[in-house]
C-alpha cells in the first residue's frame, strides 16, 4: 500500500509542504514539466486529499468549494453516501467481471436507462469512459448505414480518442494526430444552412452535443435539433446526441434534448451517471440501429465496460436523482445562478462580455484570457474556490456544480466571483501582466 493512504487523515503545514514538493517532482518528471509549471502559476498546486459533499479538502483539512466537478461528474456531490454504500456491497462480493458469466447490474443499468432516454431508447451498451460511448456510436453509425460520412460540430467535444477527435472540432487537442478518420465534415453549430449543406447520401451520422461546453457552453436551440432531424430522416442519416455532460439532469431535465421534443438514434450518457465514485459511461440506441448490431453482437466489448462495482454506482446514483428530486432542483439553481451571472455580466462590462449556458451548466465569457486566468487563480488562492477557466479558451470562466448545492452555495459561487471581478478590473492588465511575471521569476528562482 503507498505511504501516503496510511498518513492521518490532517497533515502537518511543513509534511503537506513536503508531500506536495514530491508530487509535483513525479509529475514534472513522469509527465510534463509544464503541467507542475502551470499548477504552480494558478495556485492551483494543492492535493486532492478526500472529499465530501461539495468540497474537496487539502491534507491540512482545508476545504475546496468544488464548482466544476470534473465537468459535472459531481452532480450528487462528492462520495454520495448511497453511492459509496452501494459500491462498498458489490465490493464486499467481488470487485470487477470475468466476463464470462452475468451481470445483473448491467442490464438493470440498461433497462433503467431505456425508461429514462427521450424515445425510450430500448438497446444499449455499457462502457467506462465518454470516449468509449462515443466510440462504440461512431462504429454503430458506420455499420447501420453501411455509408462512410460523419458530421461534426465546430467546437463539438465527443473524446480524446483518434476516432471522437476526428468529429471534434477543437483545433487545440486535434493539432498532431493526422490523418484522422476520412470523411468527416465539420460544421458551425447552430447553422442549419451549413448542416443541409454537408448532409447527403454518404452521411452515415451527425454528431453534436445539446449544450456545446467547449464553446463556452453554447446551446442548441430546439429549431435547429428539430431542423437537424428532419434533415437526417431525409437523408436516411442517424442523429446522435452526446448527453456525457449535459445528460442526467444537467440543464434542469433529464435529458437536454427534453428541451427540444427531439427523439435521436442514439443517446451517450456519463459523468454524472458515475455518481462520483466509479467511472461508467452508456450509449443508448434505436431499434434501426438494433437490426444492424444484431449482425455484430460484439460490436463493441471492454475489459471494464459494465463492470459490477460501475453498475452499482450508476444505478444507485439513478435512485438518488429520482429520490432526491434532484433534477427540478438542478432547474432552480440554474435560474438563480444565469440570473446572478446576468447580474455580473451587468456590473463588470469591461470584464465580462457575457454569459451562457442551460440550467447547472454554465460559463462566464471574460473579454481577455488574462482576465479570464486571474480571476480562476483568485478564486482558488483568496475564496477557495474550484472555478477553472478553460486551457483550450482561457478567456471562458466554465462551471457546473452539484445539484445538491443550496441557494447558499449558488450565492456563494456568485460572491466569490464579484469580488474576484473586482480585484481584477482593479489590478487591470497592467497589474495581471506584472502579477504573471512576478510568480515566473518566483517560480524560475525555485522558492
Ligand atoms: C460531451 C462530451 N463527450 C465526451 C466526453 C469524453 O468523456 P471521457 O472524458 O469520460 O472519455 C466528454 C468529456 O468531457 C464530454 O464532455
């Protein structure tokens, strides 16, 4: 067992210094030095020593307010107790599958989630990771059509593999890995002109997230998924909707394509439905698509995917949703956190260009990425507070914390980010420049 899991669970200032100091010397030389660097600089350097609730506490006991969740992994907060009790008994039988006999969990998981899908989607497939749900729709996409197209969004985000990468849009985290899959037409989200355009006969699938985050959390509106779809049924394409981050109750219903009336081919869900605790992803699909799988019954298949210990988590985190009413309560903080955000875009406009998103899922815009970092890098040293700017667009401020937060909480992410404004439209550019230039020269002296 390491070391550290043995260390009391409060460490002294001098042996969290230390523990600290010899993290961040295996990152810089297991992963990159730049990573540890960058850590340093937005005061961001702290280990993540246990969690709970909405908080993740350093090894001093010095509580994070976690506002972000891993792109809304902690919609039940952190280690939900009916999560962790949940995984705890399927741990006390066994941990993962051999795979060769059943797994109740898994197809209660897939039942579950069939009700709960906009068309009542019946078939499914259980995976670990978004990447992997995205994966397996791209193969399903290709094997029902029998046609070679994919459509993407400018921005869209569906996974870090070559496959998801070549229908992402971000030039940022494509750049490198040529040749990507062919062919693949990437389109402006939210321009129906420009999708009837690209979609044709060889369009085996169109790919797009509800709530775009990586735009800063842009949302497309009901008459574009509804054009979006007619469109596909004229050209006998499939649509999909990657749900990974704004499924599960995210912007206020269980789906965010509930918002549209819009019924896809194909559905992904993740994050949330990890409840926190283990990681599990699902891809929830048609009938049409069914009668192309059943040629393939392996289509896809993990090692992981659909383990016991991931299927407790997610089914115990469906129970907590429901039971918890959590979900309309996702929709009420989300109005009092746009209605706060409004209120911040009003007070700092030569900060803040503006704000957008759908219910918990939400992202300030600032008007340089310099102000965008020093307000994080303030959120964390002075309010300690988990509000990153994003690394692909640092000018975006994103958030999308836990559904179990109270007013208090959204009142305290709204606070927390007024004064920061302040300070930083106090200290301006000039001030962020010398700031920045300041903790090089600290960091580069080694103190
Ligand atoms: C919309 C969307 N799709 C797919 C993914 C990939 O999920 P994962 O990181 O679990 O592979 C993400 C992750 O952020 C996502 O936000």
């Amino acid at each position: 067992m390491p070391e550290w899991l043995n260390l009391d669970p409060t460490l002294t200032e001098e042996r969290n210094q230390e523990l600290t100091r010899d993290v961040l010397g295996r990152l810089e030389r297991h992963v990159h030095p730049m990573l540890a660097r960058n850590l340093r600089l937005l005061n961001e350097e702290f280990i993540e020593w246990r969690s709970e609730g909405c908080f993740v506490y350093d090894p001093l006991g010095q509580p994070y307010f976690d506002a972000v969740g891993a792109g809304g992994v902690f919609a039940l907060g952190h280690s939900h107790p009916e999560v962790v009790q949940a995984v705890r008994r399927q741990l006390d039988r066994g941990g993962l599958s051999v795979r060769t006999g059943l797994v109740p969990g898994q197809l209660e998981l897939l039942e579950r989630l069939s009700r709960l899908v906009p068309g009542r989607l019946p078939y499914g497939y259980v995976g670990s990771t978004g990447t992997e749900a995205m994966e397996a729709a791209l193969k399903l996409a290709r094997l029902t059509t029998g046609r070679p197209g994919l459509v993407g969004m400018q921005m869209g985000y569906h996974g870090m593999s070559v496959g998801t990468l070549s229908i992402s849009g971000i030039s940022y985290w494509r750049e490198g890995f040529a040749p990507l899959l062919e062919p693949v037409k990437l389109v402006p989200f939210g321009d129906l002109q420009a999708a009837r355009a690209a979609i044709d006969s060889t369009t085996a699938a169109v790919f797009l997230e509800p709530v775009q985050w990586a735009s800063a959390c842009s949302v497309a509106s009901p008459e574009y998924l509804q054009g979006l779809r007619r469109i596909c049924d004229e050209a006998g394409a499939l649509l999909i909707l990657d749900e990974i981050q704004c499924g599960l109750g995210r912007t206020g219903r269980w789906f965010a394509a509930e918002h549209s009336g819009v019924v896809p081919d194909m559905i992904s869900v993740g994050k949330t439905l990890s409840g926190g605790v283990m990681p599990v992803s699902a891809l929830m699909f048609s009938q049409r698509v069914q009668e192309a799988a059943l040629s393939r019954p392996l289509f896809n298949n993990s090692t992981y995917g659909g383990n016991p210990l991931a299927c407790a988590a997610a089914l115990a985190t469906l129970d907590v949703l429901e039971h918890e009413n959590l979900i309309p309560r996702a929709a009420a903080l989300g109005e009092r956190l746009e209605a706060g955000l409004e209120t911040l875009r009003a007070a700092f406009p030569s900060l803040v260009s503006g704000q957008q998103g759908q219910g918990l899922m939400r992202c300030v815009l600032t008007r340089d990425p310099r102000y965008g970092l020093m307000i994080s890098t303030l959120l964390m040293k002075k309010h300690r507070m988990i509000l990153p700017s994003m690394s692909h667009a640092p000018h975006v401020l994103r958030m999308s914390p836990p559904f179990i937060c109270t007013e208090a909480d959204i009142d305290r992410i709204l606070e927390a980010l007024r004064e920061s404004c302040s300070e930083v439209r106090s200290l301006g550019l000039p001030g962020i420049d010398r700031y920045i230039r300041e903790i090089g020269q600290k960091l580069a002296e080694g103190s």
